[in-house]
C-alpha cells in the first residue's frame, strides 16, 4: 500500500469543501492508500478551521485530538467528518 502525506490544503478542503481532496480522503477511507499526519500538519489545521473558517472551539479541539491521538498517528482507512454541524 502507498503511504501518502496530505498538506493542510487537502485536510481544509477536503473537510470544507469536497472536490478531489475528498476523492483523496476517499481513497484512504477504501484503503487504496495509507495517509500520514504530522505534528505540523495538525497544528495548522487547527489553526486554519480555528481562524479562516471560524470553527467552534470544541470542534476543533474535538478533531485535533483524534488526528495527535496515539491511534491515528497514521490515519489509515478513516474519514474525520468534521462539518461545524451542517450535517447534523
């Protein structure tokens, strides 16, 4: 399995918009490949949910924990659906 490495830009887009960094995040869901997340990389989705899209604190914080949680250093197979609750 190829090991990728998303930049910031996918993660946002694919969180906030879809498109082909969804098709992306997709691929890692089907287990077509295996992506790997940085400490830097999570801090700058923090930030950029927190400041550009104006996310909620707890939802930020919420997904932040999961992607520096020990379980998905490697995120491998899953999809974060983080929307700020317009599918709720």
């Amino acid at each position: 399995m190829r090991r990728v490495t998303f930049d910031t830009n996918v993660f946002i887009s694919a969180l906030n918009f879809g498109g082909n960094p969804k098709r992306l995040l997709d691929m890692a869901v089907a287990r077509e490949v295996e992506v790997a997340i940085s400490d830097p990389i999570i801090g700058e989705i923090e930030r950029v949910l927190r400041v550009k899209f104006k996310w909620q604190a707890d939802e930020v914080a919420d997904t932040v924990a999961y992607l520096a949680g020990d379980g998905s250093r490697y995120v491998t197979g899953t999809a974060i659906t983080v929307d700020g609750g317009l599918a709720a």
